[in-house]
C-alpha cells in the first residue's frame, strides 16, 4: 500500500519509480522485525518532512508522507520493541535493520549520484 502512494505522488509529478534501483536482499535467517523497526520507524522522519515540505512547498503531493498507516504501524510495534532484547538474542534482527538501513543508503546515494551528474 504504500508503494502505491509513491508511485501516485511520482505520477503527480510526471515521474516514474526509478527502474534502476539495488535490489533489497533479506537476510538468510528471515527476521522481519529489523526490517519492520526500520520502515515503520521512517514513519517518524516522513512526519518531519512533511511539515517542512508542505511549508516550502505546499503545491508538492504528499499522499505517502501524509498516509497515517505507517504511523499507526509503528506504534503498533512499540510493544514488542520495547520487551527487553539482549544483542546476541535479537542477532537476526539487527542484522536485518542493517541490511535495510544499508539498501536506502545504496538507493539514496544512486540518487544524489545522479542528480549531480
């Protein structure tokens, strides 16, 4: 659902989705609470953009960023993130929030890369 809001915001402004993107490889083990920690917890940085975005720009489409179910997805996980987790234990699951963290670096700086170019 919230690839759909991007590509919705990316047609409002006559883009596509960017063909040539790193793919995202989960990790072997297939913990998906680092994954979930990361991309619900973004939520918290959309809200920031947001304010600034509609301020500087308030014409902009802001269907993803605006969207309150990865919000509520959060909060939804807060419960579990906040059981105590011992680092050895929860492995799988840093090494999941790595990966992901590590693929939206590789994404972002492809990004700026071609945008200086």
């Amino acid at each position: 659902p919230q690839s759909d809001l991007v590509a919705r915001d990316l047609a409002s402004l006559d883009r596509a989705i960017p063909a040539e993107t790193p793919d995202f490889v989960a990790v072997d083990d297939g913990d998906t609470l680092g994954v979930c920690w990361v991309l619900a917890g973004s939520a918290l940085g959309n809200r920031a953009m947001l304010v600034r975005l509609q301020r500087a720009e308030p014409e902009l489409p802001v269907r993803f960023l605006s969207d309150p179910a990865m919000m509520e997805y959060w909060r939804s996980l807060l419960p579990r993130l906040r059981q105590p987790h011992a680092p050895v234990a929860d492995a799988g699951t840093l090494r999941a929030a790595r990966t992901t963290f590590a693929h939206f670096d590789a994404v972002a700086s492809g990004s700026a890369m071609r945008k200086a170019a």
